[in-house]
C-alpha cells in the first residue's frame, strides 16, 4: 500500500497529461472498468485508463471473424484496431495500468502477483490449477509480465504455467526480483514497437 501511495504521488502529473489526451481523442470516461476475478475467487471490479474507443466491448461489432477467433485464444490482440493513438502508447507503456493502483489501497490487487483474470480466463485453467492461481492476489505486475509476456501465451500453455509458478513460489525476494525487472520490461516494450 505504501508504494501504491508513493507511485500515485510521482505519477501525478502524466495521469494528468494522459487523462487530458484520453478526452482530447475520444468522447467518454477517461478510466475503464472491468470485472475480474481475484484471490480466492473474489470478483473485483479492475480500473484502467481508457485505451479503446467508446463501445469496444462490444467484441461482435468492433471485431471481425478472423480478430474475434484471435482474441477468444489469448484474450488480447495484437493490432487490435479498438484501440486508440494515445491508447497504443499507454498500453506499450503499461501506463494505462496505474489507475489500479487504486485497487492495491482497496485490498485487490497488490504490486507483484498474477495478473487478474476474466471468468472466461478462468476457464482455461483446469480446477486444481484454478485454486493454486486464485490463492495469490493478483498484481499490478508480475512474473509472467515481466519474464514472459512476448513468447509465454495461453496458446501454448505457457503463460499459464507461469502464472501458477509465480502463485506457488510468491515471497519477499521474487517480488523484489520482478520489481527490480519492470522498469527493463517497460522499455523492451516501448523500444521494440516504435
């Protein structure tokens, strides 16, 4: 909680900056919320900054087949043409992901941990991988961001078997390690997608 007060106090002015361009863009709320599942199968209502058009929920109208088969595989897109200009770079930045640390001072999330998942997300795991992921609180980063996120999916079963080594080994010195490693991972990101 402690560092979730001391990351909102230095991220203040580009919230600011970045709530500006978000309504400068697109009519609409400035944060999305989602619904999500957390530790121990509590749901939990998940806050990021807007990186889509208004109504991109709306899976069937925004996306066609072949986007629709894509996304129903890993949850996520590639070139997902919901997105926005100012929403590409929030989500190359992982800067769309500060409104949670709201849900840290709430008691969802924590800083470190798996990320957290949609019900439908869930189905994929099967009932004792269920239990092991949903014993850990879910994070605002974490092992398999950090260690994984270009090459590890849930395609090829790897993403999930490092969500769930992340929820069987948390402690202390891995949090601290993922820590330490998050800032190189948000850079990979932004250099490799320029």
């Amino acid at each position: 909680m402690a560092g979730s007060v001391l990351l909102m106090a230095v991220s203040a002015p580009a919230v600011l900056t970045a709530a500006a361009a978000i309504k400068a863009e697109t009519p609409g709320s400035v944060i999305f919320v989602h619904d999500r599942i957390g530790e121990n199968g509590k749901k939990i209502r998940v806050y990021k900054f807007r990186s889509m058009h208004s109504g991109a929920e709306n899976l069937e109208a925004s996306l066609n087949d072949d986007q629709l088969e894509a996304f129903y595989r890993e949850y996520k897109l590639k070139d997902d043409p919901r997105v926005t200009k100012s929403g590409r770079f929030l989500r190359r930045s992982y800067f769309d992901e500060i409104p949670q640390l709201i849900n840290i001072l709430k008691g969802d999330m924590s800083l470190v941990g798996p990320r957290p998942v949609t019900e439908e997300e869930l189905e994929l795991y099967s009932d004792e991988e269920r239990t092991r992921l949903l014993s850990a609180r879910p994070g605002l980063t974490g092992y398999w961001q950090v260690f994984g996120k270009k090459r590890a999916t849930y395609q090829n079963g790897e993403r999930i078997r490092m969500e769930l080594f992340y929820a069987d080994h948390a402690s202390v010195i891995l949090d601290a390690i993922i820590l330490m490693f998050t800032p190189a991972a948000v850079l990979d990101s932004l250099i490799k997608r320029r």
